[in-house]
C-alpha cells in the first residue's frame, strides 16, 4: 500500500507515519521544510519538499508517486497565531486543501483521501446540546476554524460532486510527545522541563504562566487521534466524523497531572496575554459515530499522556543543554 501524508514532520504526522509504516505501508511525506531544516520521521521512504499552495507542484508530487490513500494533515494549525495573521492561515488551509482534493481527482482518483478538520468548527455550542455530534451547524470563532470549516465544506463538495472518496475527520484537543509549545499541555510541561533542567543553581519550584485554566476541554492522546484517522480511512464512509474522547476536563486537571509528575513545588500566575475574551468555556464531542463504523475508542488516558509529554520536553532539554 502507498501512502501519503501531508504535513508528516508535523505533530500528528510524525505519529501517523510512525502507524502506518508499522502497517507496512510504503509512506511519502509532504512538507515545506527542506530535510535539512527539520528531521523527517525515519519511518519515511521517501520525504518530498513542496508548497502545497502551489497548484502544479502538489499535481507533480500525487502523479509521481500514484498513492492508493492520502492523508491531508498540513495546516496552519495554532488558534492564536491565526488571529494574528488571519489571511496567511485562511489562504495555506484553503488552497493547500483544494490542490490536494483537486490533484487527487485528477491524478489518482481511485485513491482514498483523509481530509483533517477540527473540532473547533463547531464553536461555542450551548450545554443542553453536548456532546456535540457531527449534526451541530458550524459556527467557527476564530480564523483557524474557519479555515477549517472552509475546507470541511470543500472537501464535502468534492465527494459529493466528483465521487471522490474524501473522509473527514473533526478532531478535538489532542496531545502527547512532540506537540510544539502553542498548546496548553506542551506549553506547561516544556515550562517544567526548563525549570528541572535549567543551567542555573538547582531549583525546587517553579512559576507557571498559564491562561484561563477554568475552561473544560475534550482532550485525547494524538496517538490514539492517529489510529482514528487510519481506521476512518480504511473503514469509512465519505462522511464527517468526530474524533474525541466524548470527556471534558478543566484545564486545572492537567496541571495538576503535570504537578504530580514533577519533584518541584509548583506556582501558577495568570498571563493576561494568554486569555481569549470570546474562549468557549467548555467543548465536549460525540465519537459514536466513528466508533460504530470502526470499532475505534481512545486507549491512553489523560495521565500517560501529560506523562509522556513531560518526558519529551525533558530529553529536549537535556539534547540542548
């Protein structure tokens, strides 16, 4: 089997190739850094460099390697950088996934396509209607998801016009080792990390700047998101699926799984920097759908994620010390 990823040195990409080479998949990765720039999963046979936004190169690289399934990872995914620069996010999330929607009805048709979405389409949804199913209207809050939104409606379009097999997953909060420090779990253990690791005197408490703690997310390890995408791929019908534990948590609940795994004394101050006024307070998924057609349900809990995503941070430390 040949597979394609976009966007595999990314944070899930990285976990997807690492899956479906273990499946002996014989896996290209897409990305936009040069191989000297960034450390492409060793699990690649092959690792191309090329601008999704650009229509001819993405044709180029689908008609040479003829996949029989394709995974559209890459994306300008941080909520808050979108906000900041609103058009570079709506332009790479939107064009990126139309040369690819396009470049596979034209160069390999027969393949089938995993377009990533994301949970955060849905918006702010009111109590009375969580968890949310894949029913809900879409009502993006910021320009991240409305990209992604966008390209959910795309990508609909092109199953239903052009018979494309295109699978769309909408994935809620996930983490685990390799996330970069724009999200909440990387952000906090990579704060410990540097405190334990620190080139200083030895230190027995550390500060964490955090934002709004109080809001609930539904959170599932990236591996477990991985195996969803691999699953709804090979199983699914060209549908919209949730992907998500279907549990939300306060945000104080991974802090205080980061306290535990930590020798030092922990202290919290608020950054007002990092809270969003519009922030939904609370977002909670149904998965039922997905786990009905594949059987799919998350097998890492909370704890062995932030667990293992300390222990990340900590080896970078120490690799840059």
């Amino acid at each position: 089997m040949r597979v394609l990823i976009t966007g595999a040195t990314g944070f899930a990409g990285r976990h997807l190739t690492t899956l479906a080479a273990g499946r002996g998949a014989e896996v290209v990765g897409i990305g936009r850094q040069d191989a000297k720039d960034c450390a492409p999963p060793e699990a690649l046979a092959e690792y191309v460099v090329a601008d999704l936004t650009d229509r001819r190169q993405t044709a180029a690289t689908v008609r040479s390697f003829t996949p029989d399934r394709v995974f559209h990872l890459a994306a300008d995914a941080s909520v808050g950088a979108s906000w900041r620069v609103p058009e570079r996010t709506l332009d790479n999330n939107l064009r990126s996934t139309f040369n690819v929607l396009d470049s596979v009805l034209r160069e390999a048709p027969d393949a089938r396509l995993l377009v990533a979405c994301s949970g955060e389409e849905y918006g702010p949804v009111p109590a009375e209607r969580l968890p949310v199913t894949e029913q809900e209207p879409l009502r993006p809050r910021s320009p991240y998801a409305a990209s992604k939104a966008c390209a959910d409606v795309l990508a609909g379009f092109y199953a239903d016009a052009h018979g494309l097999h295109v699978v769309r997953t909408r994935a809620f909060n996930h983490a685990g080792p390799g996330q970069t420090a724009d999200y909440v779990v990387s952000a906090l253990a990579r704060q410990i990390a540097l405190a334990e690791g620190g080139a200083g005197p030895p230190a027995d408490r550390v500060e964490l700047t955090t934002g709004d703690l109080t809001v609930r997310r539904d959170f599932t390890d990236v591996r477990d998101v991985v195996r969803a995408y691999w699953l709804a791929l090979e199983r699914c019908e060209p549908e919209a699926y949730n992907v998500c534990r279907g549990e939300s948590i306060p945000l104080t609940d991974i802090l205080a799984a980061l306290v535990r795994g930590t020798p030092l004394h922990v202290d919290r101050s608020t950054d007002p920097d990092r809270i969003r006024p519009d922030d939904v307070p609370e977002t909670r998924g149904a998965a039922e759908k997905l786990r009905l057609e594949t059987g799919w349900t998350p097998e890492i809990p909370l704890e062995r994620t932030v667990s293992d995503t300390l222990g990340w941070w900590r080896e970078r430390v120490r690799d840059s010390a």
